[in-house]
C-alpha cells in the first residue's frame, strides 16, 4: 500500500506565500528531497498562515514522503475542513487509517468512495483488507461469530488467499463447527492446493476429529521439506506417540535438538513419552542431559528424585533428595517427598523430625501438618499430635482440616466433648463429609439417635456432591494425546483416590447407619430427593439399586445397577452387585461376566476372585480358569493377588506341579 507517492490535490495558491524567503527556502529542500528540514519550516508556517492550502500540500507531502503518518492524519482531518478536498486526498485518508490499524474510519471513507465510483479496483481491495483485519481483531477477542462474517465481506470485496481461508477455519473450530472449518479449509485448498498454512490448519482439524492417521499424512510431506520446522516437528511426533509409533517420533525429536539444543518443548514432549511408557531409567538420562541445558531449574533434580521412587528404588530416591536439602535447603515439596521415603522406609523418627523441622522453620503446607500428626498417632504420641494439630490450627485458623484432625485425635481418646467441640468449630467453616459424619458417630454413641440421623443425612448428601463434581473432573486414564503438564493438572485438580474411596466409604456408612437407627424408608426418601436433582448420578443410582436389592426386589436392583453403569461403566460395587444379582437368580454366565468385569477395572479385588473360583467350580470350567488367569500373570507377574487366587485355583484343579512353580518363583 503506497503512502509516500508525491500527491497535489489543491489547485490554488495564495500570491503572497510564494513572495517570502523562509517559504521559498522550505520548497527548494522539498523539491530537493530534503523532507525533514522542508516539514519542519512548513509547520512552522502552516501554523501562522493556517490557509494556506499550498502550505498545507506541502507539509502533507512532507509526511508522507516521511512516513510520518501518524502526523499527517490530524493534519489531513483538519484540512478536509477547511479545504476543498479531492477523492485522491480521501483515498490517501483511508489508507493511513488503514495502515494505523483504525478499520472503522478507514471504511467509512472507503464506502463513499466506493457508492462514487472513484477508483474502484482499489478501493474494493482496501475494503476486503480492512474486513480481514477486523476478523484478525474479532478473533483475538474471541467473538468468532463475527469473525466469520467479516471474512465473509473480506471475500465479497474479493480477497482470495490461504490466510483468509485458514482464518475462517479458525474461527469454525473455535465454534465448535468442525464440518463448517473443514468446508472452508477445502474450499482454500482447491485455489491453494499446496499452501502449507491451509495443509497445517487442516492437520489441526484433524486432530481435533481424532482422526490421527490422515493428520501424520498431511504433516509428514511437510516435515520432510524442512526438517527445521519446530512446530510441525513438535506435532508430528506428538502424532506419533498417540499412534505408539515411538522410533519415528524419536527420529523426530533427535533431529529437532540438533537444529534447538535449547528448546525447552522438545525436552518436555520426551519427558510426556518416558513418563507415559513407564521408562524412568531412559528418563532419567534426558534429566541429566537438561541438567547441563538448563542449569537454573532445580525443578529437574525432584524429577530425577521422582523417577527412582516410580521404580520403588526408595534408598536412591532418599539420596536423591537428601542431596537436594544440602544444596537447597528445605522446601515444601522436599519435606513431603522425603519424609513420605522416611515412612515408607520404616525411619519413621527421621519423618517425624523433618517434618517438625519445617514447622519450626514456618514451612508450612498443611499436609505437613497432617502428616507430623499422623505419624504420631501411629506411635500413640498423643501429646506431641495434639500439640501439631494444636500449631496446624494457629497456621490456618479458616481451614476446617485442622479442626478435623484434632477432633478425630479426641474422639480415638473418647473424649467426646472435646471431639464435638472441634468437629463444630469446623463445621462453622465448611460442611465437610468427615466432620459430619464424625459428629453423627458421637451423636450415636452418646445415643442421640435423631440427631445423629440428620448428621448421617447431611454426610450423604455432601459426600454425594463431592463425588459427583469429581467425575466432572477425573479423566480415568491418562491419554497418550495429553502433554506432561495436563497430566499434571489432572492430577491437582481432581480428588485422590484415596479420598474419593473415603467419600464412598462415608456414603456407605451414612446410608447404612440411616437405615439402622431410623429405617429403610428414611434413606429411601433421602435418596429419591437427591435423584430427582440428579437422575444421572451413578452413585444415587446405586444407592436407589442398594434399597431395592435389600428388598429382594431383584430385578429393580438389577435396572438400577445398570442404569449406573450407563452413566460410568467404571463403576466396580454395581459390577461387583449384578454379579451377586444374577448369582443369586443361577444367571451363572452373567455373573462370571460381571465378576470379570470387576477386574478389568480392579485386577486386585479379591472378591471377584473368590467368586469366579465359586462359579467355575459349580459350572465344572475350573481348569479353564486356571489357564486364563495363567496367562494374565504372564504378564502382569507383579500382580500378588492374582498370584494368591491363581495357587489356590490350582490347588483345586490339582495342578500342584503348577503350584510348586509359583510358590518357588521370587
């Protein structure tokens, strides 16, 4: 876009202007090239002689030969009040607007100019580029609706390249319209079949269908034109670990950090695969190799730490970190990790002295809290637990945790009062499943059935919320599509196992001690309210399955069951239930299918076990289980309780040669 062509638009000259000396200078160094010093005297005179149209030519000219355009714009807005004023000088309007990125003005000037027929061809290609502009804008704002309706003037003014294309798919995607973006990348494509923008946003599109193989056939060509393309790099091996095609993403990776021995990424997407094919040694080697790369990360030293705790090496994990305290000193993390190696490692004092170590020195995390206190409770060290739980509330006098553990700490002394007073205290801050439940069970003991009832009630339904918005949260399993810090987040943002298994515990507990002090209709009723919120929730409809399976009334026990396992197929006590359900009713087949079902989700629940060695002896199929379950511990040997139920399977089988086997393996 031209902007410092020499325009004279204004054919009148004043006759006195031409008579002095200082003007006459200004237009010889402008007829010379001289701009600067031209722009400067013409200012100066503008601003005296604010009428002179030819002044006003002049120092506009100056400008733009100066591509001083953010000065030239004021100056022409002036003068187009005060001087008759052509389209060429409108048309150059527009442009600066253009060019300093005012799209409105711009197109304001530009429609007029368009209704008079003035320089058609050009003012048309202005008005596709001020709409694609305002799409780019639109984008980045996220309004990509209109977005899309810009780019759709953008093209009615005739714009046509991959760009404009490759924007509109943009937007589609972010609306969620992946056949629209597909319709606009293809439409790009058939005028620029070899655009590699048009090629990678289809890639992308491809990609967000899931549909990997025809997206690695897009992206390799283009790797292989430039094998220095880190983006495209970047993705195609990402493609490959999700299609586990693991050397041709290696190739990959070692190719890039040849050409970016410092970028970061290309570490992080290694560390993902190492990490999600369980290859800690290998992973390991990359640590120390990013050691060297990225001397100030002390981050990679707990990841190298880490990885000997995944091979449950914890001696060389506690040097690890031991190391890391000399040189660092204490950390949050450090005393976690540590003293969780001390306990596991049967150094329970040098567990309890790190973390009371970090308390003294105001490290505080409240996990460290909990962990000094229980710990100490292990040892039966009331005093000292009560004291932490004691500095555990100081440090964080809002957090219904504290008051939780040192009322729990009160009630295993059964010092009622004292529990009651700190689970309420608690309660005044959050409605927690466990201090709910904690002051129902006093309630009962102290033989306040009713009020220990309503306690029972609120448990439930605080539990049952809790795991409800897990679910939202929890991804099963972790995908080989997701980068290391997903997993991390993950990780953070949803519950531990170990406290979603304590929720369900409370929920089980809650519901069985609602029937056992009031009766089965109570819970009846507290579960059909809370369904009739939530239809959908797996756990309401177990527990609606749960009343009716204490009735007998099988078959409804039996919808319910599966109407659960509809909403999560994960669902172990509703596989574990139908199992028992089609037991009961000799639906032998059902059942072993149930039970089996149960360890597809949990190879080590024992229960399933027992059951299938049950239903297989009574169906006389026992030596064929002996064979199945031989060939799951071929390769998942590390499985102890299947080793347990496979001996005593063949035990039964009279296969003792096979035992013998077993018994001796170390």
């Amino acid at each position: 876009m031209q902007l410092n062509k020499i325009i004279f638009f204004v054919f009148f000259i004043t006759v006195y202007s031409f008579g002095q000396s200082a003007y006459q200078n200004a237009v010889t160094d402008f007829e010379n090239g001289n701009y600067k010093s031209a722009a400067i005297a013409f200012e100066k005179y503008f601003e005296e002689n604010p009428s002179d149209a030819v002044a006003f030519q002049y120092l506009v000219n100056c400008y733009l030969q100066l591509k001083e355009y953010q000065k030239a714009i004021p100056v022409i807005e002036k003068g187009m009040k005060d001087f008759p004023i052509n389209n060429d000088l409108k048309l150059v309007l527009a442009k600066l607007y253009l060019n300093e990125r005012q799209f409105l003005k711009s197109e304001k000037i530009l429609v007029v100019l368009e209704k008079q027929n003035f320089e058609p061809l050009e003012v048309k290609d202005l008005l596709s580029k001020i709409y694609f502009n305002i799409a780019v804008v639109e984008v980045e704002q996220s309004e990509n609706s209109k977005a899309i309706e810009s780019l759709k003037k953008a093209e009615k003014y005739g714009m046509k390249n991959p760009e404009l294309y490759a924007l509109k798919s943009q937007s589609y995607i972010a609306q969620k319209d992946n056949e629209s973006a597909e319709k606009a990348i293809d439409e790009g494509l058939k005028h620029f079949s070899q655009s590699e923008l048009l090629l990678r946003t289809k890639a992308i599109l491809l990609i967000e269908s899931k549909k990997y193989e025809d997206a690695i056939k897009i992206l390799e060509p283009i790797w292989e034109r430039n094998k220095s393309d880190l983006e495209v790099g970047l993705q195609l091996a990402i493609l490959y670990r999700i299609k586990n095609k693991v050397k041709s993403a290696f190739d990959i990776y070692n190719t890039l950090l040849e050409k970016y021995p410092n970028e970061r990424r290309i570490y992080d997407e290694m560390k993902t695969y190492f990490v999600l094919l369980g290859k800690q040694s290998d992973l390991r080697q990359l640590l120390e190799k990013m050691k060297n790369v990225f001397p100030n990360d002390k981050n990679i030293d707990f990841e190298i730490a880490e990885s000997y705790v995944n091979e449950k090496n914890d001696s060389t994990a506690i040097l690890k970190y031991e190391e890391i305290q000399n040189e660092n000193g204490l950390s949050v993390e450090l005393v976690l990790k540590l003293s969780e190696l001390y306990k596991n490692t049967n150094q329970i004092q040098k567990s309890n002295e790190l973390l009371n170590s970090a308390i003294e020195a105001k490290i505080y995390d409240k996990k460290i809290f909990q962990n000094l206190g229980k710990n100490l409770e292990s040892i039966d060290d009331f005093e000292f637990a009560r004291l932490t739980y004691q500095r555990f509330i100081s440090a964080y006098p809002k957090d219904s945790e504290a008051y939780l553990k040192m009322g729990e700490l009160y009630k295993s002394k059964e010092n009622y009062k004292k529990a009651k007073e700190f689970f309420k205290q608690g309660l005044d801050i959050e409605e927690s499943p466990e201090l709910l439940f904690g002051l129902a069970e006093i309630y009962e003991q102290e033989k306040d059935a009713k009020t220990a009832v309503d306690f029972y009630k609120k448990a439930f339904l605080v539990s049952v919320d809790k795991i409800s918005e897990n679910q939202n949260i929890v991804k099963t399993k972790i995908s080989n599509s997701k980068t290391l810090q997903e997993i991390k987040d993950d990780s953070e943002n949803s519950i531990s196992k170990e406290d979603i298994e304590n929720l369900k515990l409370i929920v089980q507990s809650s519901f069985e001690k609602i029937i056992n002090l009031a009766n089965a209709y109570e819970a009846e009723t507290v579960v059909s309210q809370k369904l009739s919120e939530n239809p959908h929730s797996p756990i309401l409809l177990y527990f609606q399955a749960e009343i009716y399976f204490k009735r007998n009334e099988f078959n409804d026990a039996e919808k319910y069951y599966l109407m659960a396992l509809n909403t999560n197929s994960s669902f172990e006590d509703a596989h574990l239930k139908l199992g028992e359900i089609y037991k009961k009713q000799n639906k032998i087949e059902k059942a072993i299918l149930s039970y089996k079902r149960v360890l597809g989700i949990n190879p080590k629940s024992s229960e399933a076990y027992k059951q299938l060695i049950v239903l297989s002896q009574q169906e006389g199929t026992i030596s064929q289980l002996c064979d199945e379950w031989q060939k799951i511990y071929s390769v998942n040997a590390e499985n102890n309780i299947l080793k347990e139920y496979l001996i005593e399977v063949l035990h039964k089988s009279g296969r003792f040669s096979e035992v013998r086997e077993l018994l001796n393996q170390k």
